[in-house]
C-alpha cells in the first residue's frame, strides 16, 4: 500500500479528461513471467490490455497525435524497436538491428524518434535518433558513458538525458544535432528519468537527494528545484507530465516485501496525489495519451 503524506483520492471523484489528454495512460506491467502493454484509464481505474505476445513488450511511448506506441520487444535476449498503429492494430519492428534498446519516444512532429541503445557495439549506452521515413540513422552522443531515456522537448531545440559522466547519474540536455551538450543537475546524488512540461519551461524526474527517490521538478529559467513527492520508504520514478502540465504520472517502488509496483499520478504542485492501478502485478513507465488527432 502506497501512504504518502498526501492526501489519496479515488479516481471516481475527479473532473472529465483529467490531465487534458484522452484519460488514458500507457504503461508497461509484468504478468505471467513476461510483460505487456496496457492501458490505465486515470478517471475510473480500468485497465485494458493491449498486447499479448511470447515476448516481452515494454517502456512504451505514444505519438503526439495519440494514434501510435513506440516500445521496446525482446524475445530470447534479443530486442528491436516496434510500433504499433492503434487504429489497425498492426505491427512493425522498426530497427531490425537486434541489439538492446531503452525508452524510445517521439519528436514534437512524430517524424523521427529518439532512443538509447549499444547497436553498433559502443561502450556503453548512445543515444540515436531515426528517421521514420527514412530509416535514417544519427548518433548524437558519442563518450562511452551510460546515456540513458532520451526525451525530445516539446519545442524541438533540445534533448535531455540522463547519464554516468561523472560516476553518479545527472541529467543533460543536448541539441538534435548533438551539439551544445549542457548540464542540467549537479549533485552527488542521481537523478534520471526527466520528462520536459509542455511549455519547456520544466524538467521533472526521480532523484535520491533526500535519500529514497522522489519525483522534483526543476525550473530551467532561473534554476528552482521542488521535491513534489517528498515520501519516506517509497521510491517514485519515471515522471510523465500530463498535456496540459498540471499532472505528473508515475510508477512507486518500496523495498518492502509484499508491496507492488504501481502507477500513481500527482498534482504538478505536489497538492494531491491518486493512484491509478492497485492490482497484485509490478506496473512500470506510465506515459499520458494525448488527444487523438
């Protein structure tokens, strides 16, 4: 059981398209001894399967028209990149190169994706970005660390990571073309997992500053940083930012025994929090569905 020091809600008392996207999040969760993608409606706490495979579908990533998901497939240790159309249910693995993958996602145009993986036999994680059409390939990082969930912002102008550099996780942002690499966080401590606001103004993510991670959000302009989370026991990871910026989504891990992984989301304020899933299955990534275009 999650027990912040916030205030829990059902979803049942909340407004109509909360978040401003469709109400949906995805999210990847292990069943069965293997994992899949499902739906988590944020309003009534339904879930809905979407993929049931002999493999293992996971850290999915939907496009800004809401139609398709990026995610990673791995069968017998070996993974490929694939998306899928919501609309025709179909198919396609998209790098054909098996080698291993993290947390692919999208440009703000849905013209080529971004993601982290060691293909060409690097040291280390780079990070990649493709061209749908195309198929074209750039690697914009190239130091030999672990550079780890790429995120396009929702402007265009710049990527933020998290990576090693320094022994210890901190977060970057770098330009498309993988130019003018800036540091985001210095800390002796990690922090990973940044998600960008809507209006680019805000990097949230996981960091251990406080001992257990939380979720904080970091302003660009002038440098704020606010835990919103601020728990004890529990760890909070990979933040979402809803699409009207007011919600963040998020998965809970305790190293208590018996307590599972579970989807939550939590006022960009850190004023009210609900969780989303309360099943007896470790549900990871949540990551909000925009409205359909």
């Amino acid at each position: 059981v999650y027990s912040p020091s916030l205030q829990v809600q059902t979803s049942s008392c909340l407004p109509v398209v909360l978040g401003g996207g469709s109400g949906y999040l995805v999210y990847y969760s292990a069943r069965d001894g293997q994992t899949d993608l499902f739906f988590a409606a944020v309003e009534s706490n339904n879930t809905i399967r979407i993929t049931s495979s002999s493999g293992n579908e996971k850290v999915p990533a939907i496009s800004p028209d809401g139609g398709k998901i990026l995610y990673v497939y791995e069968l017998n240790g070996s993974e490929d990149i694939y998306l899928l159309d919501l609309d025709t249910n179909s198919t396609e693995n998209i790098t054909n190169y098996p080698a291993n993958y993290q947390s692919p996602t999208w440009s703000p145009n849905g013209e080529n994706i971004i993601f982290g993986s060691n293909h060409e036999g690097v040291r280390g994680f780079e990070i990649y970005t493709m061209n749908l059409e195309s198929g074209e390939l750039q690697k914009i990082t190239d130091n030999g660390a672990q550079n780890n969930a790429p995120t396009w912002s929702p402007c265009g102008d710049r990527i933020a990571f998290y990576a090693d550099l320094n022994g210890n996780w901190d977060i970057y942002t770098i330009a498309p073309d993988g130019s003018e690499v800036l540091q985001v966080t210095f800390s002796v401590t990690n922090e990973r997992f940044p998600s960008w606001s809507p209006d680019c103004t805000k990097l949230a993510y996981s960091s251990t500053a406080n001992g257990d991670e939380d979720i904080f959000i970091h302003t660009l302009t002038d440098g704020e940083i606010t835990n919103i989370t601020n728990t004890r026991q529990t760890n909070e990871l990979a933040p979402s930012w809803s699409p009207d910026g007011l919600w963040l989504a998020f998965y809970t891990f305790s190293f208590e025994e018996n307590v599972d992984r579970e989807i939550h989301i939590i006022a960009s304020d850190g004023s009210q929090i609900i969780q989303v899933t309360s099943d007896s299955y470790e549900d990871y990534s949540p990551f909000w569905q925009p409205v359909r275009r």
